[in-house]
C-alpha cells in the first residue's frame, strides 16, 4: 500500500503515529526533492562502500569458508565444522548475541554412483544422483533408453515406458521452467512402469558437467533411482536414438537415506540503539550439495549478508533497529533450518520488518529484487539509488528466498534478494564447477557494499517501511 492520502487517512483511523507517515508522503510524492530523505544516510552510504571495496576481505572469508570446509551437505561433517566456525569467527568479528540455534536435518549419503552407454560402443555417461534419489540394486540396473523431450511426449509414449530408464532431455530455459523435470520426471517415469530416470543437467550446457538437486517421490508409485545427466551426453544418446540406434545404459548407485542428525541455524546481530525488538533480517544458507564447494550456492550469500553487518560495526554504525544475520542450514533438500527458524520467532514475526536473502549468486551484471507494498517500493527505489557508485541505482522485481520466505508470509514481511546474473550462475548449479575460483574478489565486496547499504537505511530510518 502506498503512503498516499488514503493510507495517512487509515494510519489516523488506526491510531498509528501520523509524523513520520506524512513526512514520508511529501518526501516521496514531490519529485524534486523525492530523496532529499536520504541526506542523513549519505556519509554512512560513502563509508560502507569505501570500506567494502578498497580491498578483498570478502573474498578471502569466503575462499578460507569453501577451502576449510568443501562441499557442506545437511547432516555432514564438513556442514558442522563450518558452523562452528562461522559462530566462532562472528564472535571475533564483534557481532552480537551470537548463537546457534538447533535444527535437526535430513541425511542422504551419495555413495558411489556411475553409468555407462553398454549398446552401441561402451562408453562412460557423467551423473550425479539426484539428492534423495534410492539406489540401484548392488549390480546395477541395465535397460534400454527412452528419450521423451517433456511430460506431454512421456504421456504419448506411456505404452513405450514400462521397464526402460527413461531419459527427460529437456534444454534448459529459465530454472523455474525446466526445474520441474528433476523435481517431478522420476516420479513421472515411476507411475508408468520406468525402472529407473536419467534427467538431462537443469543448466545451460557446460562443459559435460552434471548437475544434482533434489527429487521429489510421492506415494502414487514407488521410488526409482534417479540421476542428472550432462547435456552433452543426453543430446548424444537422443542423437543415437533418433538414427533408429537402441541405446543401452548400466546405471549403478549406491544412494541412501540415514536417519535425521543434530544441526543448527547460526546466528548474528548487531542490536538496535532504539527499537530493538525490530528486526531487519539478512542471510543465505550455509549448507551445500556435496559437489563442488558450494562457493555461488551458497557460500557468498553467507558471506555477504554477514560482511554487510560486519562492516556496518567495524565503522561503528548503530541503527536504530536490530540487523540480525542468519546462516541457515538444509535449504538444498529439506527447508528445516528456514521452517525451524520460523517456528521459533513465530511470535515475533511481524517484528520483522525487513527480510532480505542472497542466494542467486554475484554475477555480474547483479541487481537487488524487491516485493513489496507499492508504498515500500516506493522506499526501496530511493534506497535503491544510494547504490548508484556500485552500478545498482535499478530495483527489479523477485525479492525474496526460500529461507526468508516462511518467516516473511507469516509477518506479511517485505522482501528483497542479491540477484547475480543468472547465465553465469546456473551454469555451474549444484555442479563440481561450484568453487570460489568462478567469483571475483570485486563481485564478493560489490554485494557485501549493497547489502550493507540497505540494511543499514531500512534499519536506521525513522519509519518501518509501508507493509
């Protein structure tokens, strides 16, 4: 809601304080001097993002976080090292009623896995089992390839299915679209007699590397193992296919769930001089898939939103509500450490004024994202502009994340995301390639400046931004 007449006019039916709503009606509503609000700010704007840029500290965290600790999966060893390290390290950095906070996680164990082409000439296939996905039995699982493009040709050829591995070879467009056939294929291919799916990497095409992520089983068919493969190989067996080639595959895997595990949310603040009680909420989640490093997915984001607080009180900045910086645990396969968190600040959500997230990475070009009120976009856009010597002076839409997301729905929260470019992120997703050497020092501190920057003017400014 906008802060127009009409929202001033129920402020006053409320009994909300009136001062700051109609300052903020004029400050916003007369366009030449729309921003002059954010004189205040300017100074502290300059020095966060002077101190964030002038050298590599960012980076350095995140390389000694992926370099320390590798891949980080729910219920892992590496995961709980990293946690308490990060407690440790917030500690020293001088951040505020640090803690962690108890989260019990699923575990999924890998295992060894492979797959090979068997008929025509032999040859190796690069997977990765699909996170959750059960194993094959101890010989494997040896049948021909059905190649369908989506779930309409799986449907069309449902007579063709029973006792083939199906392979889904669907070229990536945008995540949210070909996501769904890693997610919901093997469940698909399952209902239809398959014996097993491959799934063509939900990436744009790398360098034959596969991507993992999570499958989702139901109850109305029985789990099958399940597998991404690199596009490269899914585009040469489809290839084969359609020169009337029969392609056989031998697909072994040793996949399997243990029983749940001690874990926890980690956290960080930096408390309010004046209001406390409110909470200007940053963070990215700390686990990982066990590929890779976990480095753009998402090691940065950790280390951004906790960098942003942490420059925020090396420059003795203290606003007047409470940044408080959470590093959340089993995003990747489970959201227990977003719902855990939710459930035990259940009381204090509407509290949270301010939520944002850094989980797309911090590729360049990189954008902030906001969903709001028309009111608090209003806000956020001038907020926005203090961002112009990073190159981000544009708000876009998609603010938001999966960690924020249950704690926001439940205060009617505004929301916002460092959003990285998306052709660079996805191309290394859940993937070996996942490391620190794909993000550049200069990327690492540009976030950690805007997040900075935001954090503090949301945290610090008289009024709460418009819900």
């Amino acid at each position: 809601m906008s802060l127009s007449r009409r929202a001033v006019l129920s402020q006053l039916l409320l009994g909300a304080p009136l001062g700051g709503a109609l300052l903020a009606s004029r400050a916003y509503t007369q366009a030449p001097t729309r921003t002059s609000w954010l004189n205040p700010y300017r100074d502290a704007t300059s020095r966060l993002i002077h101190a964030s840029t002038k050298d590599d500290f960012a980076w350095r965290r995140l390389a000694e976080l992926t370099d320390t600790f590798g891949h980080r999966l729910s219920g892992s060893e590496n995961l709980e090292r990293a946690i308490g390290w990060a407690a440790e390290t917030m500690k020293r950095d001088g951040l505020e009623n640090v803690r962690t906070e108890p989260v019990m996680v699923p575990r999924w164990v890998r295992g060894r896995e492979s797959a090979e082409i068997v008929s025509p000439p032999r040859h190796p296939v690069a997977i990765l089992g699909l996170g959750g996905s059960i194993a094959t039995p101890p010989e494997g699982i040896e049948a021909d390839i059905l190649v369908v493009n989506g779930f309409d040709e799986l449907r069309e050829r449902a007579a063709e299915v029973k006792g083939r591995i199906v392979l889904f070879n669907a070229p990536f467009t945008t995540y949210g679209d070909t996501v769904n056939y890693r997610t919901g294929g093997p469940r698909s291919a399952s209902q239809l007699g398959a014996v097993a799916a491959l799934v063509r990497s939900v990436g744009p095409t790398g360098l034959r590397t596969p991507h993992t992520g999570s499958l989702q089983y139901g109850p109305s068919a029985p789990p099958i193992p399940a597998a991404s493969v690199s596009a490269e190989d899914a585009d040469r067996i489809a290839r084969l296919v359609a020169r009337g080639i029969t392609v056989r595959v031998r697909l072994k895997m040793e996949a399997h769930a243990e029983a749940d595990a001690p874990s926890a949310n980690v956290v960080g603040e930096i408390r309010g001089r004046l209001r406390p009680q409110e909470i200007v909420l940053l963070g990215g989640h700390l686990d990982s898939w066990d590929v890779g490093t976990g480095a753009s997915d998402d090691g940065v984001g950790c280390i951004a939103t906790w960098e942003a607080a942490r420059l925020i009180m090396s420059l003795g900045l203290r606003p007047r509500r409470t940044i408080r910086v959470v590093l959340w645990v089993n995003e990747e396969n489970g959201l227990r450490g977003a719902n855990a968190y939710a459930e035990k600040h259940a009381a204090q959500a509407a509290d949270h004024v301010f939520a944002l997230e850094s989980d797309s990475g911090v590729f360049e070009p990189a954008s902030l994202g906001f969903t709001g009120s028309s009111g608090a976009r209003t806000v956020m856009r001038d907020i926005a502009s203090l961002l112009s010597p990073l190159g981000m002076a544009e708000m876009v839409g998609g603010g938001g994340g999966a960690d924020i997301g249950p704690i926001s729905q439940a205060g009617n929260t505004p929301m916002a995301a460092y959003l990285g470019n998306p052709a660079r992120y996805f191309a290394i997703h859940h993937t070996d390639a996942d490391t620190v050497e794909r993000i550049a020092p200069a990327e690492v501190a540009k976030a950690a400046a805007a997040i900075a920057v935001v954090a503090y003017v949301v945290a610090e400014m008289p009024d709460q931004l418009p819900r």
